[in-house]
C-alpha cells in the first residue's frame, strides 16, 4: 500500500535491484517498515489508468465488477443475483477481449475451449437491448415534452382529437382495424393499427384472434411501427386489454 518506488521496487523486484539499493530494502524490511499488503481494487485501478488505455475505457464497469466481486467469488452461478449474472455477461467479454488485444494475451487464458464466440455474442446482444432500450426512452421523453407543451392551447388539442378521428376510420379493412387506447407515452387517446390473424378451417377463413402493427397518437405525436418498439410499449398488451 506504500507507492514510492522503492518499496514498489523491493517488494515486486527484489531479485532485480542493485546491490546498494538491494541492501537498503533488506535493512528495512528487517525493521518492518517494508509494506506488502496490496493496494484497495479501486487504487489498482486508478494506477492501472496511467498505462493502460483499457483499464481506462472500461473503468466504470470495472468499478461495478468490484463490487460484485465478493458475491461471485463465493457463490455457485446459480446462486448468483439475476442482475449480477446479466452484468458479468454483458462486460465480461469486451473487457477481456480489450485487454487480450492491448497486452497480446493468450484468450486462452480466460475462455473455456470454443466458448469465446459464445460469450461475445451473448454481450453483444445484451449490449444492444440496452441500446435500444435508451433509444426507446429518450423516445418516449420527447414525445411526452410535446404533449406537455401542447396541452395548455385548446386549439391544437382540438386539433389532435379531430386527426384521432380520422385515424380510427381510415385504418379499418378486411384484414384490419383500429382501436382506441390509452396512449402509453402521453396517456392521452392513441389508435392501435391492427391486423387480423386467421387460418382457413374447413374451406373457410376464420379469424383466430388479432396482432398490433402500429400506434399513432395525435397528442404526442407518437408514430411507433416494428416489433421492437410495439413489444417495448406493450401494445399488444394493451390491445388484449380491450377485448376481454
């Protein structure tokens, strides 16, 4: 825990120091005032910093890793907490990858035989839920900015309940239909775009039930379409809701 250099240097090197310097850590460390306890993670970390350009990118996660440390040294991964387990699979694998490429590591190290691909792609995809999930709310905080700034002129509310009108009648068909729900972002009225599931049955069409394809809503001015953002916002969830 001492960082001048040459209790660095004597506990780390001894075998290396010169023969003056080498018999002035042996006096001292004779008279105990040599240090060999380690330093606090976080104290590695920080020193880590001023060389590696890894231990700099990734110094936050590394800093989450520290905390979890005791937990996942002494528990069996199927004990391991849901969100301890998602978050060592979602960094583990950029953080070592990062390292290996800085400091030309053997990944044998770290991978099991034929599971680094696996894990990387594991994270990747965590990585990109993540993604989408802060694109989704940012999303959904500029469209409430806007109901929230239109709700004070009674023209322009107006003007949304008239445009929602129009939606609900012009997206009804053969094969769809609109409904009107609670808008999930604003909470004013939004209109589900529908389309119907079915199946032939004895020479004949039958509907078996009913999926969303989209959401409109003319208070916000939300415009949600692809399974991504419609699972996001529960709109089938919301579409069921209607019909029961």
């Amino acid at each position: 825990e001492k960082p001048e250099l040459p209790n660095i240097c004597g506990v780390l090197y001894r075998a290396k120091m010169t023969m003056g310097l080498g018999k002035a850590f042996d006096e001292k460390s004779g008279k105990g005032s040599i240090s060999r306890d380690v330093h606090t993670a976080g104290t590695s970390l920080w020193h880590a910093k001023h060389f590696s350009q890894s231990a700099c990118n990734h110094a936050s996660a590394l800093i989450d890793l520290f905390g979890h440390r005791g937990i996942i040294a002494h528990r069996v991964p199927s004990n391991l907490p849901p969100g301890v387990i998602r978050f060592v699979q979602k960094e583990f694998s950029p953080i070592v990858e990062a390292f290996i490429a800085e400091h030309n590591l053997d990944p044998a190290l770290a991978f099991a035989p034929g599971r680094r691909q696996f894990v990387k792609q594991v994270s990747d995809q965590l990585i990109a839920e993540d993604n989408f999930k802060k694109t989704m709310d940012e999303y959904v905080t500029e469209r409430r900015k806007v109901w929230n700034e239109r709700k004070a002129d009674a023209t322009k509310v107006a003007l949304a309940a008239a445009q929602s009108q129009l939606t609900e009648r012009s997206e009804n068909g053969s094969d769809k239909f609109s409904q009107p729900v609670t808008c999930p972002v604003c909470g004013q009225t939004a209109i589900l775009i529908c389309e119907l599931d079915g199946e032939y049955m004895d020479g004949e069409a039958v509907t078996t039930g009913a999926f969303v394809v989209g959401m409109k809503c003319h208070y916000c001015d939300s415009d949600v379409s692809g399974y991504e953002k419609i699972d996001y916002l529960k709109l089938d969830e919301l579409l069921y809701s209607t019909m029961t």
